[in-house]
C-alpha cells in the first residue's frame, strides 16, 4: 500500500499501480513480512539512516490520521510567545533592540519574515514530533560580533561517542563517511525525550508504520469490498419458458433467447418513470449494500485508527474520535496533555534563550533573556475556579473555628505569610496579595 502511495506522489516517474491482492497458487507459501521490509523490498524506500527521516516525513504529509495528530501537537504547543528581559533598564533596552534584530535574520529562509524567533520554534516543534530530535548550528557574523544565520543539520548525520570521563560527544558525519567533532558553543540539539543510554533519543512515529499499513490496507479493501457488494445493485431473475408440445431444441433455444434479451433491453432502456411489463416468470431483486458489513468495517477500521492514534500519544477525543468518553475522564486526559505539552514548550523555550543569550553576549549585553509561552485555553476554568472557591470557603472555616492558625491556612492555600502583612504567592503567574 506504501508503494502504490508513494509512487502516486512521486512526480518525476510513472507510477504504476501494483495490485494489493494476488492469487496464490496451490504451492506458493505466503512469508509474512513487516512493512518496512516489503517497503524495502520493493524499491520505495531504503532504510537506511539518513532515509528514515524521509520516511516519517512521508507519513506526516499523506497519512490523514498521522498528518492530523501531528499537526494537533505542534499546534497544542504553538501558543502565543513573548520575550521577557530581566536586568537594567538600558541593558534591558539596548538587548530588545538587538534581539528584534536577530528575530528578522535567525530564520534558515530570507522571505522578509520579522516573526523569525516564532517561525523557528514551530519548526523545530514539528521536527520533534515527526522524527523526534532537532539539531542546529548557529552561523556566526565574520567579525563574531553576532550570529548571522542558523543551519539546519539532518540529526540522522549526528553521531554520539562517549569520551573517557563517560559524557557523550556530538560528531557530524561528512560526505566521506568521516566523522568531525561539533563544536559544542554553537551546536544545539534536543530530542523529545531523554534516554540516558540513547543519547540519539526516540522516534515518536516509529511504533506507526505497520498499524498504518494495516489501516491502509484496509481501506483499500473497504473501497474494493464496497464496489464489488456494497452498493445496492437490482438482479433480474427469469425463468425460462417451458417448451411447446413437438417444439425442437433449436426453435426452443432462440425462443428463450429472444424473451432474454427482449426483456433485458426494458431494463436497459428504462428510464426513471418507465414502468415495465412482463409475465410472472420475472423476479427483481436488490442484491448488496444490506446487511451490517458495512458497520463491520467501520468498527474494525476504527480500532486500528485508535492504535494509530495512541502511536501518536493522543486520545481519541483529540482528534474528534471519541466514543462514549466521560467527562471525568476527558478532564484528567486534557490535564495530562497540558502537561506534556508544558513540557514541549520548554525546549522550544531552551533553543530561543540559547540564541538569545549567545547573541547578547556577543554584544556584551548582560540581559537575561526569558522566552515564554502563554498557557492554553482551559475549557475547565468555571469547574476549577469553583473548586477553588469551595477551599477558601473550607480553610476559611477551619480558621474561624480555630482549627489551624492564620498562617497555617495562608500556607493550605498555597500562599506565603509575610511580617508585614502582604502575602506572596507561589504561583507561577506570580505575586498576588491577600487582605
């Protein structure tokens, strides 16, 4: 099924359609195969490591399912972002000046694009989550006084070797097989999570080619099975006349035929307000499309496209799927996406702060610079907000009843009792008072 996909959006050669389904002969034994094996079998694609990336690539543009929650997680991720300074006020100006600067070059395209900083982290976020790492090279200006670009690098080039105090180097693999160090003052790379032992990191899509190839496959049967059964077709069902007394075998045979075709011609010609005439001996009947095969296949099909979309650590909901989910259950979903998400957010927060801070250096500004992500919208905000209110109402009691002290429930409330009065919060939006 990958083959004929691929060979349809392949544009520089002919694609010719290879048949799914094949009769086998009494003696032929059918191997079973994984479908990067019969990918590579077939001459698609070959596996190798530089071509895997190529490969996810694929499945992110022309798999719906896959394109969709991948899609949905750099989105998830992509919220609004800011640029927060801490230092002096004219650092704090001057290291504005030079960072909207760098925001128009940083981005690896000239299209005149002034949002570069925004661009690169949506970038680097649906690099993440299709082949699950990112690896950059930040370009500096001739004098050094800056950076001037950042190169992208293929993170499948990057190798890691384990020095002798046991930490991990990056190397870049040439043209010539060699590998070279990579300078570690400008090389950035992240992956979408962390293994002690793998410092390449996972592929977040490695656990879907062979539940989409099923899925696929599939599909290719559902639309097959439905053109050859599942659409409603009228069959036309005569008996044959009895023979007359002394009648021949020929005569009787052409009299058959004759009464065939002349009432199969009716039905040829009939148009939708024609009526026919015929004798008893004519039966219609509608064959295909009755039954529950059609819901069969849909509930098959729709099993194999939650397993994709588990791949895809998502839920079914997320993707407009869901069947029955409560709301219970839905709020602690959403509640761990945020998390991850969150979690997301902090490498895209870790690259711009790297650039930033690398940037400012070299123009000997001391700024500190802190690129943020506004939270995504909470549909739970009434419940939590009520919730909320029912543990002031309950600490509020408790000190009214002297059960604990003041300060014991500013504490309950996640708040920080102050000498003078005026409370600090703990919160990560930041201070907030209580009278």
């Amino acid at each position: 099924m990958f083959s004929r996909l691929i060979a349809l959006f392949r544009t520089h050669e002919q694609a010719v359609p290879e048949p799914i389904v094949r009769s086998l002969s009494s003696g032929s034994a059918s191997q079973p195969t994984s479908p990067l094996q019969s990918l590579e079998r077939r001459h698609s694609f070959s596996f190798e490591s530089e071509d895997r990336a190529s490969f996810y690539r694929f499945l992110r543009d022309h798999i719906p399912i896959v394109s969709s929650g991948i899609w949905t997680w750099v989105n998830l991720c992509c919220t609004p972002q800011r640029m927060a300074l801490s230092g002096s006020d004219s650092e704090t100006r001057t290291a504005t000046r030079i960072l909207d600067n760098l925001s128009k070059r940083i981005y690896p395209r000239d299209d005149g694009d002034s949002r570069g900083f925004e661009r690169l982290v949506q970038s680097i976020f649906l690099d993440l989550f299709t082949v699950g790492r990112v690896a950059l090279i930040a370009r500096l200006l001739p004098d050094r006084s800056g950076i001037s670009h950042i190169q992208v690098i293929d993170p499948y080039l990057i190798h890691w070797k384990r020095d002798p105090e046991g930490i991990h180097r990056a190397y870049l693999e040439i043209e010539d097989g060699s590998l070279s160090p990579l300078p570690q003052d400008v090389f950035f790379y992240r992956t979408l999570l962390s293994d002690l032992h793998n410092p390449v990191g996972i592929e977040p899509l490695s656990s879907i080619p062979f539940v989409v190839d099923i899925e696929q496959r599939m599909l290719n049967d559902m639309a097959r099975s439905s053109h050859n059964a599942g659409t409603p077709r009228l069959q036309i069902r005569m008996t044959p006349p009895e023979k007359h007394p002394g009648e021949d075998f020929e005569s009787y045979t052409s009299r058959s035929n004759e009464y065939f075709s002349s009432t199969m011609q009716q039905f040829r010609t009939l148009e939708a307000d024609d009526n026919v005439f015929t004798w008893s001996d004519v039966e219609v009947q509608l064959v295909g499309g009755a039954g529950r095969e059609g819901t069969v296949w849909k509930i098959n099909r729709e099993q194999v496209i939650e397993d994709v979309i588990t791949g895809l650590k998502l839920f079914p909901w997320v993707l407009g799927r869901s069947h029955g989910t409560t709301k219970n259950w839905v709020y602690a979903q959403y509640n761990l996406l945020m998390q991850i998400a969150d979690s997301v957010q902090q490498l895209g927060s870790d690259l711009i702060e790297w650039l930033a801070t690398l940037e400012l250096r070299l123009h000997g500004n001391i700024a500190d610079p802190n690129w943020k992500f506004t939270p995504n919208q909470d549909p739970f905000l009434v419940d939590r907000n009520r919730a909320r209110l029912l543990e002031l109402d309950r600490v509020e009691r408790l000190v009214k009843n002297e059960f604990i002290t003041r300060d014991q429930g500013i504490r309950e409330l996640g708040y920080k009792p102050e000498a003078d009065g005026q409370r600090k919060s703990n919160d990560d939006d930041g201070q907030k008072s209580l009278e």
